[in-house]
C-alpha cells in the first residue's frame, strides 16, 4: 500500500504509528508542525506553518533543551497564567490550514497514495479535506468532539464539514465513535476502535516491581493544558503529607522544561515542601517506562480526554491508576478494582484516593495483575498495529 499521514511528527505516537506501516508499506508523512528529523523508510514533508509553539509545549522528549523558538516561550508561558491565550491560539492557527492544504494536495497529487489518513480531526482533518483525496480516515483523538469542537465555534463548524467527508474514522475511546454520528458520519463510513495511537509496545512496557517494593511516589506526566488540572493533584499531595503516615511521599512531575518554573512556583505556593518534589523533562519510552515500573501511582487530572496513553502505558508497567471520573477513563477503570477515580477540581477528594492507592497494597496487587491482562488483551502494539493495516485494506477494497 501507498498510505499518506497527515499528523505532528513530533509526537512519539506518531512516530511509532508511522515507523510500523513502513516497514511493510511505502508511506509519506506530512507534518502539520515544523519537524527536522528523519525516520527510516519514510518520506517526511513538514507543511509550512505560521502559527508555530516548537516543540517546548509538544509532549515529546525532543522539546527539553528548554531552548524553543520565541513564540513557543511565549505561547507556553501566557497559557499557564492566562488559559484565553489558548483559544486565542486555537482560533488564529486556523490560518496554517489554507496554506497547508494547498501544499498538501500538491504533495499527496505527486505521491498520489491508496489513502490519507488524518491523526486528528483538529486542524489534520481540515488539511486532508482540502486536499480532496479519496479515501480518506480521520481519527478523533481524545478532546476533538467533547472539548475543541464543542467550546470553539470555527472548530465546531469545521468539524461538522469535514466529518460527513470522511471514508472512515477511528477513534481511541467508543464514546467517539458513538458522538461522531452527531457530526454528521454517514452511515457508509467506515468506523473502528483503536485505542492508545496504535497500542502499547509491551517490549517496552511492561510489568515492574511489586506494590510492596514501590516508590512512594505519585507521577504525573501530562504535560500542560488548559484542560489539565495539576493544581489540584499539588494541593492533594500537600493535603496528604500533612498526615505523618504519608509525609514521605513525593509528587513527581514531568513536563515541558519551560514549565519547571511554574510548576515550582506553585508548589511554594501551595506548600509542598520541596523534599516532597520532583520534576523534570518528558523522557524516551524505555526511560519512561523504567520510572512507571518504580512508582506506586499515577495521577492524572484532567477535566476532558479520551482514553490517555499515559494511564495505558501505567496500566502496563504495574503503576496503579488514580484518574479523573470521565467517561472515556470508565471505559477502563472499575473504580476500587484496577484503579481509582475522582473529580479533577476536588484536592480533597484526590487526597483520599491516594490516600487509599498508597494504604491499600492488596488493592494495587489485584489492579497490577488485571490491568496488565487488559492492556495485553485490548491495546497490545503487536496486535493493534496488524488490525489497522487491515482497516486500511477493507477502505481500499471497498
């Protein structure tokens, strides 16, 4: 097959969905975000681009030299202390679409692929559109439907024209594949469920240390958003080691470098001590996947994702999962089985449940043995890369 992606290829997920089909087809990768790597055996066109944050925001461990170009030390400061510049940002960036479409369509007429694939439908899916290829996938990525498209009207309206468009969708949470109906999918369109950007890689990820011999450590890795709440989890891990029994725990952040100053301005503000702090840059999956194999919890508030690739990969090293009570998260977490929920804006409520994650070492046993079986049996890599090249053969054929 001759397959054209449409995607940032500064995201790790999208190099690893990427460095799979091409090993076993010709693929072209064209990069809605300035990028100057290589990859093997693929071709890469990085689309011109005005509105550019580099990579000192993007959740790659390329973004931590903490060097960035100017508007990315910007963009990335003003939208901790100012979340308006995030919708500003999200609405001028509409811009990149026009100029990226025309350059797109000149790329994939020359490549002239089976099919285009967009790895999300804000803005990728508008690029594909104009490029006006057949056939094309979209993937709805975790907040396409419930949060860009529904609280941006120029993102809801294009996301209402480029649906109806579309020859199939994926989506990484079936709540997504159940809302894309409302966007207008025709029935004819192809649908299929591909959790976590292709899967977790279990040769990588995989099961760590027992309960009893964790770091009594609380990781976030999320990185910084206007829909992410780390307030909420620094003022829970200060309400917890307040309490003797836990005063040994650490919250450990990773994040963007050009974040680290925000993060410790507001622990100080908050009052953890800084002997219960930790924080540094993204890391590489096998460095990553070492730390979620060491501690005892990772924590993630957020108030609208779909299904995250952190809790999936946490789930399979045997770090237990305390997540925020969204449906997409339910889809995975029997809450008091293999995990832990709780309401992104309540630090009360989020203490307790760490609380209980740390007290609780059978609870942890029990969830490190269930959730590794369901990432083995749901989003294993070897098993859901193979089912996508396969939905790609079914949209050519028909």
């Amino acid at each position: 097959m001759k397959i054209a992606i449409i995607a940032d290829a500064r995201s790790e997920h999208t190099r690893r969905w990427v460095g799979y089909l091409a090993e076993r087809d010709e693929v072209l990768l064209l990069s809605t975000h300035p990028f100057g790597g290589t990859m093997e055996a693929v071709k890469i066109v990085s689309l011109p681009k005005i509105f550019s944050a580099g990579n000192s925001i993007a959740r790659s461990t390329q973004g931590n030299t903490g060097k960035g170009n100017l508007s990315a030390r910007l963009i990335s400061r003003s939208l901790l202390r100012l979340p308006i510049v995030w919708r500003l940002w999200q609405s001028c960036s509409l811009a990149d679409v026009f100029v990226q479409g025309r350059s797109a369509r000149r790329e994939i007429e020359r490549f002239r692929p089976d099919l285009v694939h967009a790895m999300r439908i804000q803005n990728e899916g508008y690029v594909a559109a104009l490029t006006r290829w057949h056939p094309f996938i979209l993937s709805v990525m975790g907040n396409d439907f419930v949060y860009t498209a529904r609280h941006f009207l120029l993102h809801r309206i294009g996301t209402k024209k480029v649906v109806p468009l579309c020859d199939g969708i994926t989506a990484d949470c079936q709540r997504d594949l159940r809302l894309a109906g409302e966007f207008g999918l025709k029935p004819s369109a192809a649908r299929e469920y591909f959790p976590s950007n292709g899967g977790v890689d279990l040769r990588v990820f995989s099961t760590g240390g027992e309960p009893n011999g964790r770091k009594r450590e609380i990781l976030y890795f999320r990185g910084i958003s206007p829909l992410y709440r780390p307030i909420t989890l620094i003022k829970a891990v200060r309400i917890l080691t307040d309490r003797a029994e836990f005063a040994d725990v650490v919250l450990h952040i990773l994040a963007p470098t050009v974040s680290g100053p925000w993060f410790e301005e507001k622990r100080a503000k908050y009052g953890l001590p800084r002997e219960n702090f930790k924080i540094g840059g993204f890391l590489a999956p096998p460095d990553l996947a070492r730390l979620l194999q060491e501690v005892a919890i990772v924590a993630s508030p957020t108030i609208s994702d779909g299904t995250p690739n952190s809790m999936l990969e946490a789930m399979a090293c045997g770090a237990f999962p305390v997540m925020s009570d969204l449906e997409s998260n339910r889809e995975w977490i029997a809450a008091g089985e293999n995990g832990l929920t709780f309401d992104p804006n309540d630090p009360q409520d989020l203490a307790a449940k760490l609380a209980t994650a740390l007290d609780d070492i059978s609870l942890r046993q029990e969830a490190q043995r269930i959730n590794y079986n369901i990432v083995r049996k749901r989003v294993d890599y070897g098993r859901v890369m193979p089912a996508v090249r396969q939905f790609y053969q079914r949209l050519i054929k028909s």
